[in-house]
C-alpha cells in the first residue's frame, strides 16, 4: 500500500500531532506493512527542508506557507515552490490510499479534494474531541464556523474515519453523525523505562518539589491558567517549570513577572524529545491545563514516566489516567480547581507516590497485551488462508484479493494459523498428512503424518501444541493427535467419540472441546494431561464449534435440528439451545465476544447470534452454500467460503474501517 499523507505540521514543528504522524510513519516503515509514503506539510518552520528523504519509500515534501492564525498554516499558492512541491508530491499513480489528519486544517480540506479528484479512499484521522478554543471569542465563533461546514463535510465524505480516542470518536459523530474506529497511538515502552532524570531541572528545583507543564504556549492550552493557579499559593516552596515555545510566550513570561513569580517560575523554550522526557522524569508532577484535547501527549508520556498528573477533564485525558487514582482531573478553565490540585500535590508526597504506583500497574497490564500480540504483527501481513480442491489461497484482506496460491494436493481439508503468525498448518485428510506452510514466504517447509484422516486443527494459546481431529475413516478408532509444534512430531493419541471434526480450544489453554459427528457428543480434553475428562452428551449432528474469548462458554452447531448448542465450560452442561435456519455448519465469535456468526449452507444465510441473550439478532443471504467461517482480529469483517461455488466472500460488518489488525486469520 502506497500513502500520500496531508499533514499541517510535521516534524521540525514540534507538537503532539506532529510527533504522532512521524511514530506512526516510522512504524509502519520499520515493520514493511506499507510500501511507500509520501507527506504533504506546510514548510513551518522555515527551515525544513523543501523535499527530505527520511528512509527508503518515505519522502516528505513540504510547501510555502504561513500562519494565518497561530497554529494555523495557509499555503502560499502564489509562490513558485508552492507549485513546485505539488508537481513532486501529488502524482496519482504513485498512491493507493489518501490520508489527512484533523479536520479543522486546510491541508485536510485539500486531502479531500485531492481524493474525489483522483477516485483515491480517503483515510481521515481525527485528533479533535471538541470545537478549538482560540484567543478571541471572534476567532473561536470563526473556527466553530470552519468545522460546521468544511469540517464537517471533511468527516461526512471520507472513505473511513479513525479517531485516535472515544472522546474524538464521540466528537465525530456529534458534528458528522458517524461512526469513528477508535484506534490509540501506541508507544515503546523501552524507550521510556531508560529515561533518566534531567539533572539540568534537579539543579534548578534545589530540593523543592517541580510541577512541569510540557507543550505548546498557544491559547488552547491553558498555560494561563496554570500561572495564576501557581502564583495563588505562595506558601508553598515550589518550582513551576514550563517547557516548550509558541506565539504566546512572552505574554506568559510577562504574566509570570506581574505575579512576581521569579525564582519560583522558569521558561526553558522549546527542548527536543529526550531533552523533555527527561525533565518529565525530574518533576514531581505533570500539568495539562488545556481546554481541548484527543488523546493529550503530554499526560500519556507523564503516564509512562510514573508522574503524578493533575490535568483538565477534556477529551481522551480519562482514557490514559484514571482520576483519584493517578491522576487529579478538574475542569477546563477552572482556576480555582486547579490551584486546589496543585496545592493538594505538591504538599503531599505519598499521594504522588500513590500515583506513580497507580501507573506502574497501568503501564505493566499495558505491556502485557502489547507483548501477546507483539510478534504476530511483525511477522504477518493481514491475509487469509483458504483451502480450495488441491492448493492454498493466500488472500490480502486489505484488498480482498488472492496474492498467492499455494500447492498441496491430496485435498486438503482445513487451516490453522500458529498464534505468532509465522506457520500455516493445513490438513490433507485423504493423505493422513499436516502441510506447513511458512507465512512468510508462502511455501511449504514440510509435511508430517498426523494421524488417520487429519480434519481440523487447533493450537493451544502459547503456539507448542496442535491438536488434530482424525476423522475420516469410521473403521478405525476416532482420536485426536497431538503435534509438538517446535518438533511437528505427533506426541500423543487421545482417544473420543465417533467421527471427531470439529474443535476449539479454551483461551487459557487448559481444555480443548471436539465435536463428534457420528456419536452427538463433545469430548472434553484436558490438555495437561490429554485425557478426556467430560463427554457432553444431547447433540444431533454436531459439526462446528468455537468458544468466547472469555472462556466461558462454547457454541456448537447442531446441522440435524438446525439449532446451536451453548455449552457452559465450567460445569460442561448445555445451558441454551439456539434455533437458526436450515443445517448450520460453520460458526465463530467476535474477538468482543458479543457476537456469534453461523453458516446454514441449505439456507444460504448466516445468522448473526447476541451472545448476551442467545438471540437471533439478525439473518444475512449471502449466497450459495455457504461453510467456513471466520471473523478478522478487529472484529470488522467476516469471511466465509462457499463450498459449491470455490469462493470466499467478505460481508462488512456496519462500523466502517479501512484496513484490519495485521494478523493472519484462518
């Protein structure tokens, strides 16, 4: 995929967005999920290069142009580089996908009208949760203006929307009235935890305690605010530290020296990023008095730093920090709330200590989750794996088409992807055999035996074990096989029920659950010590089967009654039994949980299933016979084959995205 990117600002300017734009550029670089990007961004300040090169396929093209309100940049369309900049960067066939950032700039705008005229998707990223607070109340009443208008009709017409919290996403459908996929700007927590203090701010604080305010000195940000809550606390010994640069810094210095703040009060100017994160090292606390924000940068940095925070109840703050627990929240513009803060804070250090605390837990549940799901998506491009009459279709799910056949032979049966996204385990029932395919290069590294009629496959959690049904021949004992998958040796035969097919195991590992066909029964392994520890009996024909994320429960579909089973995991009962239309086959659930999808291939329908209720909810035609079932990590789209017609076909789930999470899916 090649991205052509409207920026108003990028780096050398500094500010959270422009800092966000260049992570999440240099990611998608560094991690090859894009081919190529170009930026479009206003030569601000001047001396940015016109034309920068930062890496092999990632160019950055900058314009003439000026401020014609702060923080508010206007190409100067009559100079020459203007134009020249256009000829270097706007070229229709070198870009797939359109993407701006915030609506209130006109580099927005003309994301927008660069997209209708080429036919290229427009991907918008909202940093906004609210209308921009500026100096005046003629420029606010002008800017409010600006978004119920071209604002507006930015965020009606894109292609698809992303908010980077539910604060923008709530302020998009409030002022466009439609959905926003809610994705948060991620971090290297590496980087963080080897941030040492500034030794420069521990020279200047001289034991006192420091309160730090890092960004922007524009009128949004309530730096004023912050100065007359300081100067109302004389009492305390205390160091007010305010780091960063902008079109309001003199007339905050001189609001400084009106409360006779002095020795009490330092303006270091702007200070590049390891400079500043270590100044938020040294504080003792982090204040963000703005009066609008997305997802605050300077509050997440103080998170992942371990500070305390005292900060303005606005936009995407209560998503990073949880107030009365690492953090204070008071209203915007409130400077009496936030004097009350400050005064709190400063005076009591193990409140602070108590905050830092509350961030460490925050930061290491955090980590957790980023470190499950770390090598899948560096390793996998998001794709689906299909299996046709003799081969493997390798599908690109970001364009829905086959970017790869992969021969097999013997007809192979069903897929599986190992949980890091690196292999590929594909049952050949007629050959007895297991293919492994290597992901990353679409070839198979090698065939193994896995037992008499290998039909379904399943991994335990951690990626070690593979678990086989044996299925087809009905003269010979009915197991399953146990593959060592750091060894692809079958280490175990666990005897079940007649005919096993289907099978799915708990997301803790500890329990796998087959579908025997022949007997209407589910077997229950324990993986431990792979041995049947249940047998779940009142099935008519089961065949398919998946569990919720949660563990909890298990849905099985039953083709004969045409119903679907619900079987509660802890005491391994079935608890509902789901009436869905003619011969259910396939099913799966949302990574939410709160959704099962079911193929009834006679019907030709999917029924869609509230996992709360045990409901019908809704029944989609989808055409001829439809079998397989599988639902894309982010929860968005749904994919099914289709067995007479050899197809796979994609049904859109109604909140709109333009790509899913990069995980292979079987």
């Amino acid at each position: 995929m090649r991205l052509l990117v409207f920026s108003a600002h990028f780096p050398p300017y500094v500010g959270g967005l422009e800092g966000y734009v260049r992570d999440l550029h240099d990611e998608l670089i560094r991690l090859g999920l894009v081919e190529s990007i170009t930026v479009m961004t206003s030569r601000l300040p001047p001396e940015g290069l016109a034309f920068e090169r930062c890496a092999p396929g990632y160019r950055v093209v900058r314009y003439p142009a000026f401020h014609l309100i702060p923080n508010f940049p206007c190409p100067s369309f009559w100079r020459p580089g203007f134009w020249r900049a256009v000829r270097v960067g706007l070229r229709p066939r070198d870009h797939d996908v359109v993407v701006s950032h915030t609506r209130f700039f006109l580099s927005s705008a003309w994301a927008l009208a660069y997209s209708q005229a080429t036919g290229t998707p427009l991907l918008h990223v909202e940093h906004g949760s609210d209308f921009v607070h500026l100096g005046s109340a003629l420029h606010s009443r002008a800017a409010r203006a600006y978004d119920l208008t071209l604002g507006r009709l930015i965020l009606r017409s894109a292609s698809a929307v992303v908010a980077v919290s539910q604060a923008a996403a709530d302020f998009v459908n409030e002022l466009a009235g439609r959905e926003a996929q809610v994705v948060y700007r991620g971090v290297d927590h590496e980087r963080y935890d080897a941030v040492e203090p500034s030794a420069e701010l521990s020279r200047l604080a001289a034991g006192r305690p420091v309160t730090t305010f890092i960004g922007r000195l524009i009128d949004g940000k309530g730096v004023g605010d912050l100065i007359e809550a300081f100067a109302g606390l004389p009492e305390l010994d205390a160091l007010l530290c305010i780091v960063g640069d902008g079109p309001r810094r003199t007339d905050l210095e001189a609001l400084a020296r009106r409360h006779g703040l002095g020795g009490r009060c330092v303006f270091l100017g702007y200070r590049e990023e390891a400079d500043a994160l270590a100044l938020i090292r040294a504080s003792d606390i982090v204040v963000n008095p703005s009066y609008t924000e997305g997802l605050p940068t300077s509050v997440l940095e103080a998170a992942l730093l371990g500070r305390a925070v005292l900060a303005s109840d606005v936009g995407g703050t209560p998503e990073v920090v949880c107030n009365r627990e690492s953090a204070l929240l008071v209203p915007p513009g409130d400077v009496e709330a936030l004097r009350e803060g400050l005064s709190v804070l400063l005076a009591d250090s193990q409140l602070r200590a108590q905050c830092e605390q509350a961030h460490k837990a925050d930061n290491l549940k955090c980590l957790r989750e980023y470190q499950s799901c770390k090598l899948g998506c560096r390793q996998a491009q998001p794709r689906a794996y299909v299996t046709d009459q003799l081969s493997v279709s390798v599908i690109n799910t970001a364009t829905n088409t086959v970017v790869a056949t992969i021969p097999i032979g013997a007809n192979p049966f069903a897929v599986a992807i190992t949980p890091d996204g690196t292999r590929a385990y594909v049952t050949t029932g007629n050959a007895n055999n297991v293919s492994i395919i290597d992901t990353a290069t679409n070839t198979v590294v090698t065939t193994m035996f896995a037992g008499p009629g290998a039909a379904e496959v399943a991994f335990t959690p951690d990626g070690t074990r593979a678990y086989v049904t044996n299925y087809l021949f009905s003269f010979l004992p009915s197991t399953v096989a146990v593959i060592d998958a750091t060894t692809n040796t079958v280490v175990a035969t666990i005897p079940v029920g007649a005919d096993p097919l289907g099978i799915a195991i708990t997301p803790d590992g500890t329990r796998a659950y087959v579908i025997n066909e022949a007997s209407d029964t589910v077997s229950v392994i324990d993986t431990a010590t792979n041995t049947v520890v249940a047998t779940i009996p009142a099935f008519a024909t089961p065949l398919g089967v998946a569990i919720t994320p949660d563990g909890t429960r298990a849905y099985v579909t039953n083709s004969y009654t045409n119903t679907i089973a619900v079987i509660d995991t802890g005491s391994n009962t079935v608890v509902a039994s789901i009436p869905v239309d003619t011969n259910p086959i396939g099913v799966a659930i949302t990574p939410d949980g709160t959704r099962a999808y079911v193929t009834n291939i006679d019907a030709d329908t999917v029924s869609v299933i509230d996992t709360a209720t045990n409901a019908v909810v809704a029944t989609i035609t989808v055409g001829v016979h439809p079998d397989g079932v599988a639902i894309t990590p982010d929860g968005t789209r749904v994919y099914l084959t289709k067995r007479s017609l050899q197809q796979c076909r994609s049904h859109r789930q109604p909140r709109p995205t333009l790509w899913s999470r990069p995980f292979p899916l079987a």
